[in-house]
C-alpha cells in the first residue's frame, strides 16, 4: 500500500467498493423483481412500506462499522473491533426483540391498509430478526476493506448477493413462500457474506482481533460520533420513503406508493454507488490524514466527487432513455396507470443524483478526517431538516410532480451548504 500511488489506490478501493455496496443494495433489488413478477402491486406496496426499517438496519452497521473502521485507521487501538462487536450485537439485538413482538404494530404505524397489512408485517419480522447478521456483515466489511483486503470484502457480497436472488426465486416460485419467502432470501445473504469474510480473520497479516474485554463505553461513544452521518444517510432514505408513503397515498392511493416503490428501489441501488465511493475513499482519507499528508486527502476528496458526478450523468442519461423498458419489468398487470406514473416520476426524481453523490462523499469525507460536527450537520440537513418540510411544500403546490422533484430540490440546497463548509474547511 505505501508504494501504491494514490490514484492506483483510489481506483482500487472505490471500484471494490462500489461493487460491495450494490451487492448490499441488491438484495432489496431483488425483492423489489421477484415480488413484483410474483405478487404484483399489492406486494410491492408492502415492501416499500417496510423499506425504512430496514434503512435503520443498514444504516446502524454502517454507522458501527465505518465509526469504528475510521478509528483503527487513525489511531490502530487494538480494542476498536471488539467494542465494535459489542456494540453491534446490542443494537441488533434490541431491534430483533421489536420485530418478534411488534411487527403488526410497526406496519401499521408505516402506513399498511388492510389489504397490504400482512404482507409488510411478515417482511417487517423476518428482517428485523436478522438485524444480527446485517449489522455484523457491515461491521465486518468496513474492517477487511481497512485491512487491506477490499478484495475479499468485494467477493464476500458479490456471494451474498447471488445467494439472495437465487433464494429469492427458490422462495418466491417454486416453494410459492410469497413475500415472507422473499424476506428470508435476504436475511440469507449476510450471512452468506459474513462465512467468506470470516477467512480474513485467520490470515497472518490480519491486524484486527476480537479481545477478552469488557465493553468500554468511551470507545462505544467514539464509534458512534465518527459514524453517526453514515446512520443518518442511511436513515435519510427511510425517513424520505416514509413521508413520501404517507403524501403519496393521499395523492395517488397504492398504485402512486407502487410506483413510488420501483422508484425508490433503483435509486437506492444508484445511491449505494455513491456509498460505495464514499466507502472506498475513507481508508485513504483517513490514513492519509493520520499520517498528515494533506495534499492526498485534497486529491481523494477531489476524484471521489468527480467520480460521483460522472456516474450519476450516466445513470441519468440510461434511465430517461430507457425509463419505459425499466418499469415494465416490474409492472406485472401491465397496469397503465403504474406505468404512467413510475416513468414521469423516473424522469424527474434521478435529478436529484449529482446533489446526493457531493452530499453523500462529502458527509462521510468529513468523518474520515475526525471531523465529526460539519459530517452531522449535512447529513441531519438532508435526512430531516430540509426534505421533510420540502416534500409537504411541494406536493401541496404542484401534486404528483411536485412529491418526484422534492429530492432534487432538497438535495441541491444541501449541496450548496456542503460546498460551503468544504471551501471554509479545506
């Protein structure tokens, strides 16, 4: 690594990550395809219902597993990666307790009528019943990918993934298992991942460990303010499909959340690209700022932001061209009024990925630096504090067009604000 020039790496890293981090957000892909081939709009509308909870499951892990990977990188203490895990298994504990018991109670509070009740509540308790998996596959990932060894973190989602849509058309077809079918393929695949991953830890070169040790909560606490803008990001998403759920469904009734839902599901694969640069370059970031060399932490903020903005011009240009052939694979009825309206809302929403890329690189670029403060304020600007207020503002101005331009609206003014703080930090 020290003889690696620092574009070699970057390339390395972010093109590694990139891949893991669709493998993650291809296991809602997934679902999103084979429920929508197998059960139809109904079943699409359950899952995007239960979407956020499983936004607060991606977003802890990473939160635990970037805070904590941020820190080894920056100071190599030897008892991160069990503080880690304790932390880890706490939360997720507590999040699969909540699944077992209130499932029906959480589908309802998300916004399930009596027609997609059951269906969410059973995705909602098998996914939170596997908080334990996800959040350890995160935690894991950010640490082999620290390590050295992005690679294996690369093939160990890239399996998990294939594992899931395998299992998802075992669940969905033959076993006729319906959504819950679907749920259980993707609680599968982290622990698909974490298998291939646990070989990492019985290299010679490994330099992370798990400790006799009891939980030390000052470290706990550090974890959590280095990595509380990647929950927040993630969180962001979940609060975003929540609102738009609830104006949605007083706009357009299921058929608007349906279409909502295969939005919603290609652009968090979109924005896992953004994750997965931002991912990429905070070993280098953060190394590269442990050992003072300012002008290397510079240059990878520069091309994470440049590739960001790249990708996301390219993403544009494929699905306003090939908006239709993309919503038919999920439009099972041929329902022309889901179509209609997945496309137009398609066409104006992925607007929004050049904002969200500076935003989401940014955000996590700050944390990478020990900077946690300007990190927060983006992240909380964009999960809460702008959008919230946004999506009521323009639904109620401008309808169904209004709700698919609120995350290019929000995100554009966040952009600005991020720009700023860089200029006046950098």
């Amino acid at each position: 690594m020290e003889n690696v020039s620092i574009e070699k790496a970057f390339a390395k890293y972010v093109v590694l990550n990139i891949i893991s981090m669709i493998g993650i957000s291809a296991y809602i892909l997934a679902d999103t395809v084979f429920i929508a081939r197998g059960i139809g709009a109904d079943g699409l509308t359950a899952l995007n219902l239960a979407l956020p909870l499983f936004n607060v499951i991606q977003g802890s892990g990473l939160m635990i597993g970037m805070g904590a990977s941020t820190r080894f990188s920056i100071s190599k203490s030897e008892v991160v990666f069990t503080q880690a895990l304790y932390f880890a298994l706490f939360l997720s504990l507590i999040l699969a307790v909540i699944g077992f018991l209130f499932s029906d109670n959480l589908s309802l509070l998300l916004g399930a009528d009596e027609v997609t009740k059951d269906m969410t509540s059973s995705y909602l308790k098998v996914i939170l019943m596997f908080s334990p998996m996800f959040m350890l596959n995160n935690t894991m990932l950010c640490f082999v990918r620290n390590d050295n060894n992005p690679k294996l973190a690369m093939i160990a989602m890239t399996c998990g993934s294939i594992s899931n849509i395998i299992l998802d058309y075992v669940y969905v077809f033959p076993m006729n298992l319906g959504i819950f079918g679907a749920a259980l393929a993707t609680g599968t695949a982290p622990v698909v991942s974490l298998i291939i991953q646990s070989s990492h830890i019985w290299r010679k070169k490994n330099s992370f460990h798990v400790k006799a040790i009891k939980p030390i909560f000052s470290v706990i606490k550090d974890i959590g303010a280095l990595g509380v803008s990647s929950l927040i990001s993630e969180i962001s998403s979940g609060v975003v499909i929540v609102v738009f759920n609830f104006v949605i469904l007083g706009l357009a009734g299921n058929t608007g959340v349906a279409a909502y839902g295969i939005i919603v599901n290609i652009a968090l694969v979109i924005i896992s690209i953004f994750t997965g640069i931002s991912e990429g370059i905070q070993p280098l970031v953060s190394r590269s700022y442990g050992k003072g060399e300012k002008d290397n932490v510079k240059k990878v903020y520069k091309y994470g932001v440049i590739t960001a903005i790249s990708i996301s011009i390219v993403v544009y240009l494929v699905s306003f061209i090939y908006a239709e052939p993309i919503v038919t694979i999920f439009n099972r009825e041929n329902d022309p009024v889901l179509m209609n309206m997945a496309v137009d809302g398609m066409k104006f929403y992925f607007t929004a990925f050049i904002f969200v890329g500076i935003n989401v690189i940014t955000s996590i670029f700050f944390s990478s630096t020990d900077n946690p403060k300007p990190a927060f304020i983006i992240s909380i600007m964009r999960g809460f504090v702008v959008i919230v207020p946004m999506a009521f503002i323009m639904s109620r101005l401008f309808g169904m067009t209004g709700v698919w331009w609120t995350l290019t609206v929000s995100e554009l003014i966040v952009s600005c604000f991020s720009m700023f703080i860089v200029r006046k930090n950098i």
